[in-house]
DNA sequence: CGGCATCTGGACCGATCAGTCTAGTCACGT
DNA sequence: ACGTGACTAGACTGATCGGTCCAGATGCCG
C-alpha cells in the first residue's frame, strides 16, 4: 500500500488512533504519542491548534472511515447479505488479530473514555450511525426485509463479540458471529 | 446519597467503580477519588498497600458481584430462560439510565482501559467468565438446549447493546435487546 | 489507666502531564 | 537569489499525577 513518505499529519493520526485504541484517551501521553509518530510537540500543535482533543477527534474519524471502507469492500461484492457478513466479520478477525488481540473499538476508546465533553461523545454517536447507516444501506440493497433492525442487530453484535473475543484472546469468537445471526433465521 | 454508615474502605471501591466506569482508569485522578469517597490519602493507602491499581481491581470485582447477584435475582424466579433474559435486560436497563447513560461497563472501563499489566486483563477475562457460567448454570437449570453458546450470546448482545444504548443514549436497546435473541427462535 | 494496633489526615516528593513559545529550517514562487 | 509562509524542533511552564511518610486520632484490649 501507499506508506512511503507519509507526511507527519498523518503520521499522528495513525499513532493516534493505535494508541488511543490500546490504553484509551487519558491512558496516552503526548511524549509517547509523538515519539510513535516520530514528530516534534511544534507540528503537533501546528496540525491541530487545539492539541490533544483535536488530534483524537481526527484520529476517531479516520478509523470510523476505515471501518466504513471494510463494510463497503465486504458487501458491495456478495451475492448476498449473508455472504457479505460474513466476509465482515472475517475481516474483522484479520484486524483483532493484526492489532495484538488487547485493543478496543477505536471510537468508544478515543472518544466515550476521553474528556467529559459533551461533542466528543456527539461524534462518536454520529460515527457509529455512519457504520450503521452503510450497512442498513447494503442489507437493503441486498434484499433483507427489515434492513435497518438487521443493521442495528450486526453492531450490536460485532460490538459484543470484539468483547468478549478480546476476553478471550480468540478473533474466533468474531468468527462465530455470522452463525449466531443466521443459525434460526435461514428462511 | 450519602453513605455515612459505610466504612472507608467500602466507600473508596463504590467512588472507584463510579468514577472509573465513567472515565476510565486512567481519566480518575487519585484527588477526585478521595473527595469522591470523603477520604484521605492515607486511608487509601492502607486499605490498599498498592494504591491506584488495587483500588481498581476491588471496584471491578465488587462491579462484577453485583452483576452476578444481578443475575441471579433475574433467573432465580424465572420461569423459562426467555423470561430470565428479559427480567435481566429490563434490570439492566433501569442500571443504564440510573447511572447517567453514559458510563460503560464497569469491568472494560477499569480493566481494560488500566495498565498494560496482563494481570488487570486476565482478571477482566475471569470476572467476564464468572457472568458467563452464572448465565450458563441458569440456561441449564430452565432446560436451555445450548446453554454454553446461548450464555455467549447473551453476553454479546449485553455487552454490544449497551454500547449502543449508550451512543443513543437510549436504554430502550437493552430492552429491545431479548426480541433481537428470540425473534426467530420461537422453536 | 496504659499499651498497642488500626486507621486517618495531609504535607511533601519527583515524575509526568498537556500546552506555550520562539528560533530555526525548508520548499517553492518570483 | 530572495522572500515568504508552512512546518519543525525542543526548551520551558505550571498543574497535576500517583505515591511516600509520619504524626495524630481512635478504638479495644489489659
């Protein structure tokens, strides 16, 4: 992939989001946060005037638009909504376990567990209906009958399994997921 | 909600498990959690010789107990699985809203989100499994067929409708949470 | 009463926190 | 070649962090 030169303001907002998604917004310091990123405390500020805060919002909106790539790339080439949850969650295994099987949603670590601010959690909530919204869009697409109750169901679901496969060190659990949505439900 | 008759010690972990759940183990700070608990340093550290980090690992355990009884109380009485669960989403729910409808789980939010200390998340993995096979004993006992996989599943479904819920800020996703597990399986 | 252990109160510590500031470097248009 | 704005570099600051320490209460035995 493109991963060259990349230049410093995205530098920091892929170490932000890795590390905010393994100890959470108040569990990074700025010193470990730029020597990840190999820049200096002056570009940090340059990039994002309002520091910390601005870089974790720009760090949550970059992985949510990751993740909305994930979904797009799983169901714009299934045959089936079945078939592209399953390449979902497949893809998600690959991620739990690319990132050391310890690390949590990117956006409820960066954002619900940052400051108490009130926008932060808005655009959590924004990014998470993104998610839901894309997915509603493919279930519909993809002929499930209640496509925004299927959508919802999947979050739910993705969310808890990356829990308890957490838990459990396994991406299997992740795996699995697709066979708890459609075990009863093959009419 | 003043706790008078309770001894420090018992206020220093119920301070800790509210404010961790809210921000996390590293977004509390030592001097809000003692005028949290009305407590002076020195209590802390001698209840808990290794202060912050065994603080934390008591409020998760006591967090867990009281999910446990939790639990308990929702399928004791019950007379099908089905009813259990919805006593227990519906319990869960009221926990929700009460607490402000946006703390996490209390468990994740402490643990977790901690130390990178692999103690703090094993004991995070046994306290998740504690609820597990409490679920579990219970499916079991009301004549669940699959009472290992149908606990799994009803802690995802806890555990990733909760995180919804607390984007919307609605408990209604909890409680919608038994029609999303027992829609189709009307067997 | 004395003697001892448990618990409390808070002053104090070095480390680290997020954030500021300014001098210096660099790329590029003219 | 020069000027200008974008960017880097890191010393510095005040606040707050988790943790230590010990003097004073307090309770509970004799």
């Amino acid at each position: 992939m493109t991963e060259r030169p990349l230049p410093t303001k995205d530098r920091l907002i892929r170490a932000a989001a890795d590390l905010f998604r393994r100890s959470g917004y108040h569990g990074v310091g700025l010193s470990e946060l730029l020597s990840a990123a190999d820049a200096p405390k002056g570009s940090l500020y340059h990039h994002f005037p309002n520091g910390k805060s601005d870089l974790a919002v720009a760090a949550a909106t970059w992985a949510s638009d990751e993740m909305l790539r994930m979904i797009a790339a799983s169901f714009e080439p299934a045959k089936d909504f079945e078939a592209g949850t399953r390449t979902l969650c497949h893809k998600a295994a690959k991620m739990f376990d690319k990132s050391g099987q310890w690390d949590g949603c990117p956006i409820s670590a960066t954002l619900f567990e940052g400051p108490g601010n009130t926008d932060f959690r808005q655009h959590a909530h924004h990014l998470y209906e993104g998610w839901i919204t894309e997915v509603t869009h493919h279930a519909a697409q993809l002929g499930e009958p209640d496509p925004r109750e299927t959508a919802d169901t999947l979050f739910i679901l993705l969310q808890g399994g990356w829990q308890l496969a957490r838990a459990r060190q396994s991406s299997d659990e992740l795996r699995k997921l697709p066979d708890r949505l459609f075990a009863t439900k093959t009419n």
